[in-house]
C-alpha cells in the first residue's frame, strides 16, 4: 500500500529507470536528454512518453558537472502582467526546459539604460549558458552592442524593419489585411495610435499601416503615440474634438484600443455604428469587450520559444536560423462596421 509518506520520499526516476520504460539502452536516454538529432522519431517518442510517465526531471548541476556548461540561461523581460510579454516568457521558458535549461527571469524597465546595464552586470556575475532579451527596445539593442559578453547574448523581439533585409508577415500581410478591411467596409480616413516609438515594433507597425494606407487610398488623418497601456489609448482620443474624430480606428494593441473605446463612448460616439475600432494582439479580453474587438492575433508563444531555440543552437555550436518574426491572423468581430460618413 502506498501512503503519503512513502510517495513523498520515492527516490526520482534516473536515465536508467527512462530506458527500461522506454525499452531502449540508456545511451539512447542520454543523447535524447543532450538533444541528439540522430535518434529515430518512434525511439524518440518512446523516450518522450516514459520521461513524462515517470516524471523525469535531470539534475542540471550534475550536467553541468559532467559537461563542464552551465545549463540556465538568463533573460531580460519587461511588464510580465501585460499578455504579450508574459506569453512571450511562457514560451521561452517551456523552449528552454523542454531543450535541458532553466530559464531564470529578470523583469525591469526596458526603457531604463541604468536597470538594463545593471541587471546585464547581475547576470553576467552568475554561471549561465547565454543571455537573452525577451523585449526590443532601442535602448536594450544598445545596452547589447556595448556589452562584452563571455557567453553567447540574443536579442529576440522585433528588429527594426527598416533596416532589415526581410519584413514579417505582421507588417506585410497581417497589417495590410486589417486596413484591407476597414476600405471594404467603406472607411476612406483613419486615426491611428501607434505604440511608443523608442520600441521597433511600434515603428515597424506604424510604417506598415502607413504604407498599406497610401496603397489603399486610405487616409489617416491623425498618429497619436500611446505607450501601450489603456489609458494611454483612452488619453489619446478623450482630448479630441469629437468632430474631428474619423470612421475608424487603428490601435497599434489591444490594450490602448481598449482604451479608446471608453473614450469614444465618452465623446457620445458609439462603436461600431459611429466609429469602427482595431487592435493587434488578440489579448483573452479582446473577444468579451463590447463590441467584441476586431484584431490580429499573434502567436507571442511561438515567438517566445524561437527566440530560445535560436539562442540554445548558438549555445550548442549548431546552425542558426533566421527568425521568421511574428505570424498573424485577423480575426474579425462585432468592433468594425461599414462606414456611415459622419464628417
């Protein structure tokens, strides 16, 4: 009979406990735990379902022992109670344990040189593997380029378009679909709230959004800047002059959408039927404002766990790949309407 003293003091399963599981030698266990890519995928998923079954957990100091490598990584994240950023740090962290590392988090003010130089010092007073940022500001880019690291140091986020070689499917079709949209619907001038500009993807979104205007004969009309909070997306709109407030609008997030939708409802201006409203993130609360919100959904999880995938290949002396940058998907709700001219 098992009682909870004799279930608490069990002794953690070892690689040789995963291979007789698994019916494979323990060799095989080691290089699947290393990450070997030469095992055959049925081997492989065998040693997958015994290592859950038997709730495996490898003992990292003893790797780090035997491999003569730290196996934590330190990573510099921002804001954890807003939704991307906490996605963003949920995929990494699960990239990070599926791959053999932990992931050790340091939140701070990524618009702060002072706390980004020394939470770099903190880190790197500590053995680990590599070091990564899970948000793209200027000033982390820069804190970046000055730093001389000992271990390999990634930069994950959104890189600044107009610099780089390739754009995301965001900015060339996730964007361009929204205001696609809104001109079927009838909306000829937009006001836009663009996220702050020391961050590249609120510049990348910004010029994606002017862009697919221009092409789609779209004006817009007025760039309030926000910082990607509610209240800065309601600040933005409840000082205007309800007059000059167009048919629709294009938030650079949910969040400051949110905002500007208790600010229009200030004004008198109802949503949809007055003015159509966007936003990109799909945060969970996106589908239970009323009007449930029209937006782009990203995928923050998968973009969390490419940038460690990516740092993780750097750590282990394989090939790198090119990030691909967030993917989107517009899902349309009751927030957008078709356009009656009111101005």
């Amino acid at each position: 009979m098992t009682t909870e003293s004799t279930r608490g003091t069990r002794k953690p399963a070892t690689i040789y406990d995963i291979a007789r599981e698994a019916g494979v030698s323990h060799q095989t266990v080691s290089r699947y735990i290393r990450g070997y890519a030469g095992i055959m995928p049925a081997t492989r998923e065998k040693v997958a379902q015994a290592i859950q079954t038997l709730d495996y957990r490898p003992n990292l100091t003893a790797r780090s022992l035997t491999t003569g490598r730290s196996h934590r990584i330190g990573a510099l994240t921002h804001e954890l109670g807003q939704v991307g950023p906490s996605h963003i740090v949920q995929g990494a962290s699960d990239a990070a344990r599926e791959a053999g590392y932990l992931l050790d988090i340091v939140a701070l003010d990524a618009s702060d040189p002072a706390a980004i130089q020394s939470a770099l010092t903190l880190l790197m007073q500590h053995d680990l593997a590599g070091i990564l940022a899970l948000v793209s500001t200027d000033e982390m880019r820069r804190a970046f380029d000055r730093t001389q690291f000992v271990v390999p140091a990634v930069v994950a986020g959104e890189s600044d378009e107009s610099v780089a070689a390739t754009r995301s499917q965001l900015t060339a079709v996730g964007v361009p679909a929204l205001l696609t949209h809104l001109a079927e619907l009838g909306h000829r001038q937009v006001i836009h709230i663009a996220g702050p500009d020391a961050w590249s993807a609120a510049r990348n979104r910004s010029r994606a959004f002017e862009a697919a205007a221009e092409t789609l004969g779209v004006t817009i009309v007025r760039t309030v800047q926000g910082d990607w909070s509610a209240s800065s997306g309601y600040e933005a709109i409840i000082g205007l002059d309800p007059a000059t407030i167009p048919t629709a609008l294009v938030a650079a997030n949910d969040q400051m959408a949110l905002g500007a939708m208790l600010a229009l409802s200030e004004h008198g201006l109802r949503v949809p039927e007055d003015v159509s409203v966007t936003g990109i993130d799909d945060i969970p609360e996106a589908a239970y404002l009323n009007p449930p919100l029209t937006t782009l959904r990203l995928d923050f999880h998968a973009d969390g766990a490419e940038a460690v995938t990516r740092l993780v290949d750097t750590i282990e002396g394989r090939e790198t790949r090119a990030p691909h940058g967030l993917v989107s998907e517009l899902v349309l709700r009751r927030s957008t309407a078709p356009s009656k001219t009111r101005n």
